[in-house]
C-alpha cells in the first residue's frame, strides 16, 4: 500500500522523531515507579491464583478480593511496595514453611509477616522470585508456539481484513456458542467485551461467571473456556480463529498477564484510553501500560489502540490530526516496551457526519494517511457510531461505505458495524446481517486497493498531507511543553476531555521505587527485549 500518497518523507521523520521526544518523559515516569497491579502481575505470573473464601464484597465467586490482592496489600501495610513484593514475600516463603499458596492463607489469617530482606538474604530472595515467575513467562512463550503452531495447521484467514466482531452476553457459556457460530458465519477474530465497569475494579475476578452487564467479566477462566471453543471451531473451520479482550483499567497488567497464560491473540490496550474515557489516573495508566505491552510482546499478542474513541467525543475532521498524533505516541510506546510493528492494530474509524460534503472522500484520506504512515502495522479500523440514528436502513448504507473504504485502503482488522447501532444491543440476526455486509464488499471489491490510486496533489491527498502537517504541529507543542504529554492531556488535547496529573482513579495505588526495588517479570521481560 505504500507510496499512495506523495506524502513529504522529511515530514514523516520529523512527526515520529517528536513523538518520541513528547513519549520520553512517559517512560521515565514508568521506569521510575511502581503500581499496585503490576505487584499483583509478578505474583500472577508466578502461581498464584484463587480468592479469599472468607472475606468479600459479594456471595458470589466473581465479587471475592483475589489472593493477589491480599499479599500485595500485606506487604504494602507492613513494609511498603517501593522494594517490590518479590523480596519480602519470597524472605517470607524462604523462612516459613509452605508454597505461595500457602503464604496468601496466612495473610488472609492475619499471621503472615514481611521484612525487606539485606545482603545473602536479599539475593536468595531474588533468586526464588526470579524462577518462580521465569515459570510463569515460560508458560507464556508455550503459548505462543503452540499458537504458531496452530496458524501453520489450520492456516490463517485467506484474505485482509481480517473481520472483528464482539460477543458478550455476561454469560460465558453463552458467548461460546454465539461466538462459534459468528465464527462460522465468517469472523476472523472474536471480542468479548468485558462486564460494564470492570475497567473501574481494582480486582480481577475470577472463575467462570454468568452475571456480566452489557458484556462479560474478563477472568482467567473465561479466557480459558473460550479459547479451547474457538480452538475446536478453528479445526473445523480450518482456519485459526482469534480471541480479542481487554487490558485496560486499573488491571492491566494483571489482564495482560492472564492473556498471555491463556493464548489470547489480541488485546484492546492503548496508553491513554483509561485516562480519557475512564478517568483513571496519567501516572497509574503510563506505568501500567508499560508492563502490559511487555507482557503483550512476549506473548505475541497484537494489541488493539483505541483512536476511535476521540472521534465519539471530537469532530473528526477538526480533531483528525490528534488521532495521527495519538497513534504516533502509541507506536512508540510500544516499540519501547517491546512490541513489533506486526503487533500494531492501532485505532482508527469510520465517524465522519455524512453530512459534510465530500465526507467519504475525507474518510478515505484519513485511512489512507495511518495506512501510508504505518505500513506494516495490522490497522484497526472501526465503524461509525456516533452519527448511526436509528434508521438501520440509513446505518446499513453507512456500514457498507465504511467496509468500501476499509477494503480501498488497506486496512488490516475491520470491525464489524451494525446497523442497529445506537438502538439496541445486536440480536444475533443483526450480526449476521452486518456479516453479510462485510462479506459481500471484501468478495466483490477486497482486492480494489490494487486499483486504487489517488491522483497526486488532488483532494485525498491534499487532505492526507493537511492532517499530517497539523500532527506535526502539535507534536511539536508536545514536545516542547516542559510537562509534555501529561500536560497536553490535562489540556483536552485528545477527545476534548481533560484529566489532570493528580486527578483521577488509581493514584493511591502508585508508588516510587527504592534504590533496591526488585521485580523479576520487568527483569526477565526487558532481557530479551534489549
């Protein structure tokens, strides 16, 4: 797809060189601390699993405080976090009797007790700590095999885009059967959508869970329980069929970790998602971003941004230029923290008013722009939302133009749009409907892209090259802001929302490490990424 576009290379240089300027302060803050999720991540990757039967917040499994919790909160009480849980929850184990396991029953017993081990005691420590969670990474590099392994057998979707679409009853054992029939009514990749709110609990539930609202709770066992239905449509179907959920919130690396342990392919997981849209705090989403993408790019997972959103919230022809800056940040955080540009699906989506003239024609230059400025990166492209009306004729129509324009520009993973958008939650004949929309562009137009060539200085291009230099623009501002991104989010710079440095969820769960804080999943993550 490259070379459509007589975009200025120098231009191009200069926006990712800003980028990473303006994402530099960014990732010394996440170096520089520590969260309460990213303890619980070490201790996930390293075994423990399960809830406190005793204490909780409901009756039902999904609504006990996790194990993780507990000893994160432990440690924290008696001896603080900025040395990390590894130190004095594997003193711990290297003095008492008995497994992780065993330790987290104590805690809940209230019998448990810390101390930051020093010297021979300290490295004994961090020798235990650095094995039991170098099992956890371990069985997430299987996972990853086993799924080259099964993309080699059954092979992969046989054309581009691949076709997104998302279940999510609240009921796992419901969305098994409707994602294996979406699965053989021609969907390439299935989301689940996650259980309204969940982004917001400082916990990941667990078990199998029936009582999800507007979508269903990500949990290790849900992740489980779907991937090995999709692995038995995938052997029927021949092809592999791809997971998608969701590693944002207050426990994203804890999400993270769980993917990686369950072989999801894909994960929503943006940097600033959870700040804009969730109102969780910069400094807690930067340094949890961070270790989530890690884990992603260990376990080959492609992550999913989430530029779509500004437009829900800005117009999308003013604001176009904060969606290439976003992505842009977004690229670069992610090559820092490891990540390939095949793990890429960076956001972008189909939300321009109909009513402005020459509107399609503007949506092709946007998509056009993010496909010629990341060519090797799997786009995601999404569907129109905020102008669907309820006319689900009208939304139809609207669908049909925007599968048009994900096929003419290259797009790499197109969400399925509904025509029923903004009136009801899909019933399983709207979504096959929408399959069939899709189905019939990509058979009778996939392949237009090899014949679609804007005319050089014409409309699309003239606009590819307007939203691009007004990138340039604000990064620049970016850049140079002594506070940086952090300050141009507290601005309103993306979706026009505003979220200060000190405001939000989740502060109190960030902490600055000391000169002896040890984490061994940040060590053995950043070892094979240098």
């Amino acid at each position: 797809m490259s070379g459509k576009l007589t975009l200025d290379p120098a231009l191009v240089v200069r926006a990712r060189e800003l980028a990473a300027r303006a994402a530099a302060p960014v990732v010394d803050l996440a170096t520089a601390h520590t969260t309460v999720s990213v303890e619980r991540a070490v201790l996930r990757l390293a075994g423990l699993t399960g809830t406190d039967p005793v204490t909780g917040g409901g009756t039902e499994q999904q609504d006990r405080v996790p194990w993780v919790n507990r000893v994160v909160d432990a440690v924290r009480d008696q001896v603080g976090l900025e040395h990390g849980v590894a130190l004095p929850v594997w003193h711990a184990l290297a003095t008492g009797d008995g497994d992780l396991q065993a330790l987290a029953e104590q805690v809940g017993a209230g019998t448990a007790r810390f101390t930051v081990p020093e010297g021979a005691a300290a490295e004994r420590a961090r020798e235990a700590a650095r094995a039991a969670v170098g099992a956890g990474i371990a069985r997430i590099d299987a996972n990853r095999a086993r799924r080259d392994e099964l993309v080699g057998t059954h092979g992969d979707p046989p054309r581009r885009p691949w076709i997104y679409l998302i279940v999510a009853t609240g009921d796992i054992h419901e969305d098994i059967p409707q994602a294996q029939a979406a699965a053989r009514a021609g969907a390439d990749v299935i989301a689940v959508i996650r259980s309204t709110g969940q982004s917001l609990l400082d916990y990941v539930p667990e078990g199998a869970t029936r009582t999800g609202y507007a979508g269903t709770y990500a949990t290790q066992e849900n992740f489980r329980l779907m991937r090995a239905a999709l692995d038995d449509v995938s052997a029927e179907l021949g092809r592999y069929v791809r997971l998608t959920n969701y590693a944002s919130g207050l426990c994203m690396p804890e999400i993270a970790v769980l993917a990686g342990l369950e072989r999801l392919d894909m994960m929503l997981n943006d940097a600033m998602y959870g700040i804009l849209f969730r109102d969780i705090n910069p400094r807690r989403t930067f340094v949890d971003q961070r270790f989530s993408r890690m884990v992603h790019a260990r376990a080959g997972i492609v992550i999913n941004t989430g530029e779509d959103n500004y437009l829900t919230t800005a117009d999308a022809v003013d604001e176009a230029h904060t969606v290439t800056v976003s992505q842009l940040l977004n690229e670069t955080l992610a090559k820092e923290a490891g990540l390939a540009d095949w793990q890429l699906g960076l956001g972008h989506a189909f939300e321009i008013d109909p009513a402005v003239p020459e509107s399609f024609r503007l949506e092709l230059a946007h998509a056009l722009l993010a496909r010629e400025l990341f060519p090797d990166a799997p786009l995601k492209w999404m569907p129109p939302t905020k102008h669907m009306t309820g006319d689900v004729f009208r939304g139809y129509l609207l669908d049909g133009f925007f599968n048009l324009a994900g096929a003419l520009t290259g797009q790499g993973i197109l969400l399925v749009g509904m025509m029923t958008e903004a009136v009801v939650t899909p019933w399983l004949s709207d979504r096959d409907l929408a399959l069939r929309n899709v189905r019939y562009v990509l058979e009778a137009a996939g392949n237009l892209h090899e014949d679609f060539h804007p005319q050089p200085g014409g409309f699309i291009d003239r606009r590819a090259h307007t939203v691009l230099t007004e990138a340039v623009d604000l990064l620049e501002r970016i850049a140079d802001h002594p506070q940086g991104l952090i300050q141009a989010i507290a601005d309103g710079t993306f979706g026009i929302t505003r979220r200060s440095p000190d405001g939000g969820k989740g502060l109190d769960g960030v902490v600055v490490k000391a000169a002896d804080h040890y984490d061994p999943a940040t060590e053995l993550l950043e070892r094979v990424h240098a």
